[in-house]
C-alpha cells in the first residue's frame, strides 16, 4: 500500500527552539493528516516494512538522517496506532528517505509492505 499526504514536515531536531505548544499543535495536525489517510484502510497483519519519504520542494535542503528520522516522528507514531502497536514493535522494521519535490511540492509518502 502507498499513500502520498500533502503535508510540510517540520525540519527535525532542529526544530526544538519552537514553544513546546507550538509543537504539540504541529504533531498533532501531522497525525491528524495521516489517520485522514489510513481511515477505511485495513492494517496488515503480521510484520511489516514501513518506509517513510519527506518530499521537500526544490531549493530546499534535505536533512541529516537524525533530523530526517525526527521530522517524520509524529507520522510515525500515527502509523504505529493505526498498526495497532507500539512503534518500537519488532516486527515493524521503519525505513526513512527523502527526496526533492516540484517547486512548492511538500508532502510525505507512506510505503507498507508486509514481510515474510
């Protein structure tokens, strides 16, 4: 299953200088974006590959894989939910990217693929 949600990620770790409620209200949006998305959709049984891709419109720079990794924590921990587990579940292996949209393009793909 692959999903493609119009959302502008946040930049990470690097956006730990914003209020603690201002990033509340962020994650919160990005998870509320995310379940629109995966509702009527049923969850796989069973392991499971998750890959998440940050599409960041051109001129913008990609992030470090740490920031990568925090910029998607929201979608993640959605995904878990819907998954019915805890995102630190073993038999989810988590896979993160990011690539270069159009001008003005943001969004974040969602690839689910069940593992043997």
């Amino acid at each position: 299953m692959q999903l493609s949600i119009p959302i502008r990620l946040g930049r990470g770790l690097n956006d730990r200088y914003a209020h603690p409620a201002q990033r509340a209200k962020v994650v919160k949006a990005e998870r509320e974006a995310v379940q629109w998305r995966l509702n009527g959709k049923r969850p796989p049984a069973g392991a499971v590959r998750i890959l998440m891709v940050r599409v960041a419109a051109r001129g913008s720079r990609g992030l470090d894989s740490d920031n990568l990794q925090g910029s998607l924590k929201g979608v993640r921990d959605q995904v878990a939910a819907w998954l019915g587990r805890d995102d630190a579940d073993a038999s989810i292996t988590w896979d993160y990217g990011q690539r270069v949209g159009a001008a003005g393009e943001w969004a974040c793909e969602i690839h689910v693929v069940p593992t043997p």
